[in-house]
C-alpha cells in the first residue's frame, strides 16, 4: 500500500483538528448546558445595604466625635446605631430570605467545614451569607446593639451622662463605661476580621463580596431560584418604630 503523499497527510491533520475543535465546542456546550447562564439576581434588599453602610459611616463619627469631644454628636450617632440595629434585629425575623437569621445560621460545625475550603478557587453561589460569615454577622450585631446600650448608661467624668446613668449608681454607671470603652476595641477587632475574610475571599477563592453589598445584585446561574424580597412598607414601618423606642430612651434623662 502506498505511503501517503505530504498533501493527504496535511489533509488529515486538518480534518483531525476540526474534529478536535468541534469536539472541544460540543463539550464546553455540554458544560454550559450543565451550569446554566448566569442571570444578575438581587439577593441584598436596600434595608440591609441601609444599615451596613450607615453603620461603616456611623463607627467613624462616634470615634471621631469622642475624640474631638463632640457629645451631642457623639450621642446623636450612637442613638442612630441603636436604631439601625434593632431595625436589623427585627428585619431578620420577618424581612428578606437574606436577611433572615433562620436561613443563614447554620451549625458551627458548618462554618469550619466551610473554612477548611477557603483556599479553594470557585465561583460564588451562595444567594445570601456563607456559613462562616453569619456567625460574623451575629457577632457584629451583638457587639454593635451593645455598644449604644451600654452608652446609655454612661458617663464621662465631667458632667456628661447617657440617658439612664442616673437610674443606676454611680459604680454600675462607672462599670458600664468602662464597658462600653472596651467593647468599642472588640468592634474594632471584628471589624478587621471582616475586612480580612473579605480580602481573603477576593485572593484566595477570586469572590467579589462587597459588590453586592454595594449594588445589591449577584450573578447566578439561571436555574437557581432568587431569594424572596422583603414588605418595602413592612421594612419602614419596622425602623420608624424603631427610631420612635431610640427617641423616647433618648428623652428620658
């Protein structure tokens, strides 16, 4: 049998990388089939944006104000971070899929299985927190709500007073500075935490998580359902009561 000539055998090479081709198109259809297109689904309301930057914003007016000695705006961005809180206490029993403690809260155990695959590259799928990262967001919550309750109860030394430091002694008040001084620090502590699970996510695992947090929405694949959006009127008439409870402690002195 003939060898074959170098034109047939250039022939064949081109028909076998075209088969090559079409196959390697064919797979990655499979794959794409398989995935599904990616749609931009909102998974983070306004409210909780609302309450996450105001309160970023809030922490440097109430450090910036103790230190310049500002007390009535002090006092003001403490009474606002009060209210905020609260509003997101309550969103999370009865406000969006999101923001609901009982669908982000998942066992300790889940969030360092969730921890051991840090390193590993993947796309974000998570419609809401990570198991990891609602344990850091209770955290924060309670840190936060005792922040402005412990400064109702506070005093300065030189003739400021929260609210309620003359319904307790003075030594429960004087306590109850030091305690907010100090839990102040352990704010500050989460926050960096915080800051550093999202640079970690942002290196290791090549996640965006603080775009959603600025727009709200997220890319994910067209068959997963979106998250249930919270009651806009539910969601206002929840923080003005709010705002009217932090108003009337804040008049009680």
């Amino acid at each position: 049998m003939p060898a074959p000539t170098p034109r047939r055998r250039c022939a064949g090479l081109r028909r076998n990388a075209a088969v090559d081709t079409l196959a390697a198109w064919a797979i990655g259809r499979d794959r794409r089939m398989n995935d599904g297109a990616l749609r931009r689904v909102e998974v983070w309301d306004g409210w909780i944006r609302l309450v996450h930057w105001s309160v970023v914003i809030l922490l440097g007016v109430s450090y910036a104000s103790i230190q310049a000695g500002w007390m009535r705006t002090h006092y003001a961005s403490g009474y606002v971070v009060l209210a905020l809180v609260l509003f997101r206490l309550a969103w999370g029993i009865v406000g969006s899929d999101t923001a609901r403690f009982n669908r982000f809260l998942r066992s300790p155990l889940a969030a360092l299985a969730h921890l051991r695959q840090l390193r590993r590259r993947e796309p974000d799928r998570e419609i809401g927190h990570n198991a990891a990262g609602g344990w850091m967001v209770l955290v924060l919550l309670a840190l936060l709500l005792a922040q402005p309750v412990t400064g109702l109860f506070a005093n300065t030394g030189y003739g400021d007073y929260g609210p309620l430091a003359r319904t307790v002694d003075s030594e429960t008040s004087d306590w109850l500075t030091g305690l907010h001084h100090r839990n102040f620090n352990l704010i500050l502590v989460a926050a960096g935490l915080h800051v550093l699970a999202v640079l970690a996510y942002a290196l290791l695992k090549g996640q965006n998580l603080v775009r959603p947090m600025l727009t709200g929405r997220k890319a994910l694949p067209a068959g997963m359902a979106a998250p249930r959006l919270g009651s806009p009127l539910l969601a206002a008439a929840l923080l003005g009561a709010a705002a009217l409870a932090v108003f009337g402690l804040s008049r009680f002195g």
